[in-house]
C-alpha cells in the first residue's frame, strides 16, 4: 500500500498541473506602445475629434457634423478601435505596471465605448463632448507615463 502513494501523489499533481485550467491565449504582441500610439489610436482620436466642432472663417461659424451614413460609420470604426486599443496596451510587454497603467488604459476603454455609442445613436453634441473626454483620457497617460512629459515636468 505505502508504495502506491507516491503514484497517487503524482497523480493528484499532475491532475492539477496537466489540467489547470485552459491554457493561455496564444497572444504574439507586435507593435510596441509607439507603434500602436502611431498606427491605431492616434489617427482614430483624429477621426473622431475632426468629426464635429466649429469651424469659424471669415464668412461665418459652421459647425462640422457626420453628413452620411458612410461618414458615421467612419467615426464608428474609429470608435471602436480606440475602444480595443485599452485592451491591447493592457498587453505583456505594452503594460507599463498592473495598477495605474491598467486604470488609464481602461479610461480610454471607456471614452472609447461611450463614443461608440453616440456614433451608433448619430448624437453630433454627445460626440463632441466625448471628445473631450477622450482628450483628456489621453493626457491623463501621457502626464504619467510618456518620457517627454514627463521630464519637461520634473
Ligand atoms: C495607457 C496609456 C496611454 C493612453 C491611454 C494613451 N497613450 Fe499615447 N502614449 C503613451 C506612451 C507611454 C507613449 C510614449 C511611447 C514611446 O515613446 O515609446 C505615447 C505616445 C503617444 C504619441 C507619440 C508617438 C510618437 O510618435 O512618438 C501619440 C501621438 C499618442 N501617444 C497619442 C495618443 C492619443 C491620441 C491617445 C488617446 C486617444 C493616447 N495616446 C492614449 C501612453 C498612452
């Protein structure tokens, strides 16, 4: 009987260890933070920020809305990568740290989603208040975390 126990014991650990849980997602991060500030987030902030406001010249002020559906589409699509674009700077090796990092990036999970929505409602006044917001979700990063910043500000 006592001879049996180590076999026993090897199966109980391997019963946890060969199946813990399923295994990892097989995620291959491949931008680094720049590149993913360059390719993705900063020209769908840009679609969206270009999207309303005023434009004021000598004939008068205009006010720049979404004018088709391809238009808001556009601002969608530019929405919902922001939206994603959280989850992917929460990514091994992007994140800088597991708490403040991971509340910023989730700030612009959040600016993100609530933009998204107004574009799906077409809501031109909420957009625009989310722009800001979004903004400010940028800074709120950057103050902390982006080298340049950060030493102009030491
Ligand atoms: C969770 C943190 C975080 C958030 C949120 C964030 N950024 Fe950044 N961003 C960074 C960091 C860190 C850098 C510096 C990257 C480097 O130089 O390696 C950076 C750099 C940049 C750069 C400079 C890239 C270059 O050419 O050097 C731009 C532009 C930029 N971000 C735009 C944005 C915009 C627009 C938003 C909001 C829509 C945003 N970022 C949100 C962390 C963030």
């Amino acid at each position: 009987m006592r001879t049996m126990l180590p076999l026993v014991l090897a199966g109980i650990v391997c019963s946890l260890a060969c199946s813990g849980g399923p295994q990892p997602p097989p995620f291959r991060p491949v931008a680094d933070v720049k590149q993913l500030m360059q390719g993705a987030i900063d020209p769908s902030a840009d679609v969206l920020w270009e999207a309303t406001g005023e434009i004021i010249t000598l004939e008068g002020t205009t006010r720049r809305r979404p004018k088709n559906d391809e238009e808001w589409a556009q601002v969608r699509n530019a929405a919902i990568v922001l939206t994603e674009s959280g989850n992917l700077l929460m990514m091994v090796p992007r994140a800088k740290d597991g708490s403040e990092w991971m509340k910023r990036s989730q700030e612009l999970i959040d600016v993100g989603s609530a933009a998204w929505r107004a574009a799906e409602a077409k809501n031109v006044d909420q957009l625009f208040t989310i722009g800001g917001d979004v903004y400010e979700a940028c800074s709120n990063c950057h103050q902390r975390y982006m080298e340049a910043i950060v030493n102009a500000n030491k």
